[in-house]
C-alpha cells in the first residue's frame, strides 16, 4: 500500500477541523474541487472512507477519527524528518569541530557554539581549545578540526579567511618599567625594548605582526626571549626580559601580574579571523560567519571582507 503524500494529509486535517468542505477550501487557498479531489484521492491510497457528506457539511467516519487523531503527529514527524535531510544535503548536520584558543576567543566562543546548536538543531558543535598557534593549525592541515579563529596574518596556504572582530594592540610591561604607569604609550617609546615573541618557525609577515614593526623611521624591533606559549611570555615580561604586544582580550585573560598592560596608540590592530577548510560546506560557513560576527559586534567598514591566508 502507497503511503500519503503529506499534502493531501494536510488537506484532510483542514477538513477534519472544519467538517466543511467550503471553510477547508478556503483555510487552504484552494478551489473546493480541489479538496475533494485530495481527499479521494488520500481515500484511495489508504483503502478507507475518511469522510460522508451531510446537509450541514460532511462527518469523520470512524477511520476518519483515527487519522484525524494521529494524523498531525505524523505530518509533524514527516516535517522533520524532511528538515533533517536538507540539513544534511546541506552540510548543516553532522559534527563541526571548532578549535580555538580560549584567551582570543573566551568572550564569545561559548555564545556561538550555544547560538549555532540552537539554529541547526541536527548540527553539533565539538569546541576544542589549544595553547599556541602551531596547534591550532596543526589539527587544522591535518584534517582534525574544520575551521577555528586565529589572529591575522596566518601565513598558511590552502586556508580561507574572513574577519570577525578587530581589537586594539596592547603591550605588557613588566610592573617596575618607567612606563607601566602610564595610559598609552608609543612605539617610539619602546624602540629599545626587546619584544618576547614565539619560538615557532612562521612566515615573516605573521613575525612582523607580532613584533609590531614596521616601526617609526624603519627601525627594526630589539629581539628578545622567544617561547611559544602566552602564559610563558607573560612570566618572562613579569621577570623582566621584555615586552609582549598582544591584541586587547589578551589583557582581559590574562590579569596584571607582575605585568602592566598598556594600549599602544601607532601601533596596527589586530583582526582576528575566522579560518576554515575547504572540507567545510560553503553553507555552513556562511551560516557560522554570521553569528560569530553577530555576537562579536563586527562592522562591515572595519576591515577588507575577504582575504586568502
């Protein structure tokens, strides 16, 4: 036996609710030639009477109450399952594994996991946290993790980009640094300085970055200690081997110990970006940008919108 389309079950509820062949038609938009059709039409495929005309409309037979009482479960359960399979033609089911490192994401990472589960509700989100830039990327190349959220540039091939918030550049001086008391400071002013920076083989751009040069009247910046991990560099800063310059949230995670965290006035912002693979659905990465930018407050005018990393 044929199973009902889901249309002419609809049609039959209408009917059922109504007991009036005109008032269904109406509800529905359709002729009521058409309702009738539908209706024997879904008699047909089932093999009973659903419904017997009388002078006041037409009355549910017995077979027509029972379907009456589990047919909206049914459309119900059809819907769904209808949803699910777009979703998964669509790439918005499944697993999406997000790696990021919680000190540049810790304002935000919990609220778009929340707020994507809630949107796809056939999507899982699998948050995974690193230390250091070498391991976000890693899991990423390798096939361990679909997208995450790094600090621009990467200097990787074969990723994608897009910006999602950009945050002013700060420095961490030790407590006792004839700045540490002071509300902004100038690049200038640290010109002598060394600057702890990471001790990862990256491309110049992204050292460069990091080392906030090119500084005033080209002078490049003093080398100091070089350790991967963020933690790490705010002890040596805290020990006095140097300054850190690091995007804003990083002063937010990491509190003043030992360290005085200062804005630097000329120095670039910092953008932090989603990143992703092309194993992720184009969908899915759309749907993903949108509410990481909606929860980062993100401005279209801020930064280039596309960029190859």
């Amino acid at each position: 036996m044929s199973l009902p389309a889901p249309a002419h079950l609809h049609t039959f509820l209408v009917v059922a609710e109504e007991l009036n062949i005109t008032r269904a038609a109406t509800r529905l938009h359709l002729a009521q030639q058409a309702v009738s059709a539908q209706i024997r039409t879904l008699e047909r495929t089932i093999g009973v009477t659903l419904l017997v005309r009388t002078s006041r409309g037409v009355e549910l037979t017995s077979a027509g109450t029972e379907l009456a009482k589990s047919g909206a479960e049914l459309l119900t359960e059809f819907t769904r399952v209808v949803e699910r399979v777009r979703a998964a033609a669509h790439g918005l089911s499944g697993r999406l594994r997000l790696v990021c490192k919680p000190h540049a994401t810790h304002e935000f990472a919990l609220a778009v996991t929340e707020a994507m589960e809630t949107e796809l509700p056939e999507l899982e989100i699998e948050l995974v946290t690193v230390s250091t830039l070498s391991e976000e990327l890693g899991l990423l190349t390798s096939g361990g993790a679909d997208a995450c959220f790094l600090w621009l540039p990467v200097g990787a091939d074969a990723l994608h980009s897009e910006p999602v918030r950009r945050d002013r550049r700060m420095v961490a001086l030790p407590q006792r640094h004839p700045l540490a008391d002071r509300t902004a400071v100038t690049l200038a002013e640290l010109a002598d300085d060394p600057v702890v920076t990471g001790q990862a083989a990256v491309p110049e751009e992204v050292r460069r970055h990091w080392l906030a040069e090119p500084r005033p009247h080209g002078r490049p910046a003093v080398r100091g200690p070089a350790v991967d991990r963020i933690e790490d560099r705010i002890l040596l800063v805290a020990r006095g081997k140097g300054v850190f310059f690091a995007p804003e949230p990083l002063a937010g995670y990491f509190p003043p110990q030992g360290v005085r965290w200062v804005p630097v006035t000329d120095a670039e912002p910092s953008v932090l970006a989603l990143v992703w693979t092309r194993r992720i659905p184009a969908e899915l990465v759309t749907r993903l940008l949108t509410v990481v930018r909606s929860i980062t407050g993100w401005d279209q005018n801020m930064a280039p919108l596309a960029r190859t990393v």
